[in-house]
C-alpha cells in the first residue's frame, strides 16, 4: 500500500490524500485548496494525477475544504463512488451546488470588471450542473457499517465529533497476504461542544494520518467563548454598529445560534436583531434536524424537554434566503448581529457585508473560526490594510476581535490525548501530520514523539510513502 499526499501537506484546506493498494486507487477527501487566489484557482483546476483512474471517493466530512473539488475530480474523468455518511451526503448535496453558485457568481462579478478594462474573462472553477452531476456518484454508509469500496479494501466510518456527519476513517488493506490498518482521523472535533457527540477512537491502527490545525494551542472554554459573545453583541449595541461574524455554514453557525438561543431565554442578550444570512446555512440547518443519530445527550434532553421548543432559532432571529434580503441589510443604521458564510471570508455574502458594514468604526467584526494562511480572513484578523474585496481596495475600519472557544477542531491537548488512546489500542508504527500551518505540524509532532511515538513524519505535497 502507498499513500501520497496531494492536498492539506504543510498547509490547512486542500485535503486530497491518495492511496495505492495493489491496482486499485482510492481518494482520501478531494478539497478545495484555498489561500492566494491565483494559486488557489490554478491548483484546484489542475489535479494532480490521472482522475479517470481513481476508483473511489472515501469523504470525511462536507467541509468545502475536504469535499469542494470533487466536481473537479468529476470535470477530470472520474466515474467512480463516493462514500460517506449520510448526513454528510445530505450537506453535500446543499454545499457543492452553494460552491458552484458562490463561484458562478464571483466569476460574473469580478468579469463585469474584467469586461470594462479590456482583459480576459475568468471561467469558474465549475458549475452547478458540475455539482448535481456529482451528488449522483455519492454513496451512504451508517456509522460502525464496514463497507467495501473496493475489492480488497474493507472501510468504517467512527464518530469524528467535528460536524454533522463527520467520520474518522478506518481503511483494512489486503495486499500480498497481509493486512494493513490505516486511520485517516479526518478532522478530530473537541470533547463536550454542543448538539454533537465527542469523538469516537479506533482500535487496532497500523499507520495513522491526523490533523494539526491546532497543534500548538489551546482553546478557551467554550464557557468563556459564549460569555465574549454576550460581552461583543452587547458592545456593539452601545457603539451603534452591526456584528459582523463570518461562519461557516455547516457547524459554527449553529453552534453561534444555539449559544445566542441559550443567552436570549436566559435574558443576558440584548434585544437586538439576529441575521443568518445564507441560504446555505438555512439549508443545512434544516439537515441538522433530520440527523438525531448525531445529536449529543445534551442536545437530546433540550429536544424533549419541550418538543414545541427549536434549539436553533428564538425570537429575535431571522434565516435570510433572499438576495433582496440580504441586500437590505447593508442598509441598516440600528444595531444588528449578521452571521454569514464563508468562514474564512472567501466568498459569499460576507463580502458584501464587509464591504458595506466592515469600514464603519462602530461596527465589530468576531471571527469564531480558524483562518488559514493567505485567505481574507486571516489578512483582516492580522490588521493588513487595505485588503481587496471583489478586486476593489477596502479600509477596514471595525473592531476586530476572536472567540477561540468555537473552533469544532480539538486543540493542542485534545490532539495528544486522542492520539495517545488510539495508540493504546493498537500499534501505530508512523503517523503523517496533515492540515495545519507549519508551527502547528512541527508542535503536535514534538509532542507526539514526547509521548511515545518514533516515527511522526509531515509530508510535502506530492510526497509518497510505502506503508
């Protein structure tokens, strides 16, 4: 068996892991890379390897960073199965026609500027018959099913306790007479967050490939993280200005409206308007109330403790679908909270609200998600002005400020603990760190090797290993 690493090697998006068993190939994840745009749209587009010869998908989880470019993979030849969960298939089917809308859109967007100077026009990455094309080739498979993605291969999904659906992959390889175990952790969730179980751990790894996004930190509780949220909403409403928080639409909305939910029953919220702004985020909240096979014990008993009662919404609430409702909030002059996609701030309707409400003094921006290298996101956080939006320079005038307690990722601590019983239960002979920043790769594998672990190795992009 071999494994090379195409995707998320010294960097956090563009998770693409390509395994080689016998004949056989098998894609681990197929992501969007986001970051620099050029570079973004130039490695998205051109795949790496032959995409016709992949035989199968296995998929983590919905996150466009691990799902978005399988219309790519499909635009390339491939024909093959994808599997995952259902309920990750279920986000899927909402989020890659949302990618393909978002970059329809920015394409046409930043090509009406394009057109006026003279230059050549862009191509989005692809479209939204791209999209559904691809929804076609997916496959389900429950929790603690193995399931036989190809001859030979036997694979189960366990619990990642990251989103809805999230799954740690668990692939048994049969190759010349010996078996090999292989654990791809996907993205680890944190233990005791809200509406999702905690992770689960596998038995029996022979290798293990594993995330480090946050492997040089540490959290703050998810107790202060609400109470800076309370503190920021209330902040923003003696300043006069909007709350701009950027979120991704599977997870850390909900996750931000249930903890909104809990401080306006609780009465410590202001009365003031809450915006989701993406139909997105609107659908896949939808898919949240059709998967209680997810749901932690906590988010259960809220359920029964009154069925009238809907954790992720309460009066002061508004989902916005319309394009005309979004439009409307650039407008505003009272004091309002807008959650909107993306996360990152690298596409979405959160450009528009950046560009309208971000160069306002008395507004606020509060990230509550990672932002990885080179995104917007990240150029905002670190205070870089100007920064471009639709290829116009913008001031950036908002207080910015960051809740670490909301990440869905386990920090630093989490990692080593998780790593630590998994390699009680088996026999990890090498570990590939994947999806995190070169400080974070380099801690989490101190770290490992501190507790026991020989071989950490941190792949390159298009690096190959025999296992």
């Amino acid at each position: 068996m071999r494994v090379q690493f195409w995707g998320a090697a010294r960097t956090v998006t563009g998770s693409m892991h390509l395994l080689e068993v016998g004949a056989r190939k098998i894609l681990l994840d197929c992501g969007l890379y986001q970051g620099r745009r050029k570079e973004a749209f130039e490695q998205n587009r051109s795949l790496p390897f032959d995409a016709s010869e992949i035989d199968a998908v296995i998929l983590s989880h919905a996150h466009i960073d691990h799902s978005g470019n399988l219309p790519s993979l499909l635009r390339a030849g491939f024909r093959g199965c994808i599997y995952s969960t259902s309920a990750t298939r279920d986000l899927c089917a909402y989020m890659l026609v949302d990618s393909a809308h978002l970059q329809e859109n920015d394409v046409r967007f930043v090509n009406k500027r394009r057109r006026k100077q003279g230059k050549k026009l862009f191509e989005p990455l692809y479209t939204k018959e791209d999209a559904l094309k691809t929804l076609q080739l997916f496959h389900s498979v429950d929790y603690d099913h193995p399931f036989e993605p190809v001859e030979g291969v036997s694979v189960c999904f366990r619990d990642a306790g990251h989103i809805l659906g999230s799954a740690i992959v668990v692939l048994d390889a049969k190759e010349m007479g010996r078996n090999s175990r292989l654990v791809f952790s996907g993205d680890v969730g944190r233990k005791g967050l809200p509406i999702l179980r905690d992770p689960q751990i596998a038995e029996g790894a022979g290798y293990l490939i594993m995330e480090s996004t946050y492997g040089d930190r540490l959290h703050e509780s998810s107790g202060n993280a609400k109470e800076l949220l309370r503190e920021t909403v209330a902040e923003v409403v003696r300043r006069d200005g909007r709350l701009l928080i950027p979120a991704f639409a599977v997870g850390r909305t909900q996750e931000i409206v249930y903890r909104l939910n809990q401080l306006w029953e609780a009465g410590q919220l202001p009365r003031v308007p809450v915006f989701v702004d993406s139909p997105l985020a609107v659908n896949t909240t939808d898919v949240f109330r059709l998967h209680p096979e997810c749901y932690d014990r906590e988010y259960i008993e809220a359920l029964q403790t009154d069925v009238d009662h809907d954790p992720l919404g309460f009066a002061g609430l508004r989902y916005v679908r319309s394009t005309d409702g979004s439009r409307k909030l650039n407008d505003l002059d009272d004091p309002a909270v807008i959650i909107s996609a993306s996360g990152m701030c690298e596409g979405g309707r959160i450009l528009h609200h950046l560009r309208h409400h971000a160069v306002d003094p008395e507004s606020i921006v509060l990230f509550v998600s990672f932002q990885a290298e080179h995104t917007l996101g990240r150029k905002i956080l670190e205070g870089r002005n100007p920064v471009r939006i639709y290829g116009e320079e913008y001031e950036i005038r908002a207080a910015i400020r960051k809740a670490e307690g909301y990440s869905a990722h386990a920090d630093r601590a989490g990692l080593l603990s998780w790593a630590a019983r998994l390699q009680e239960r088996g026999d990890v002979k090498r570990i590939f760190l994947v999806h995190g920043e070169q400080e974070g790769l380099e801690a989490l594998a101190e770290g490992l090797k501190e507790q026991g672990s020989a071989d950490v190795q941190i792949p390159e992009r298009g690096q190959q290993y025999e296992l």
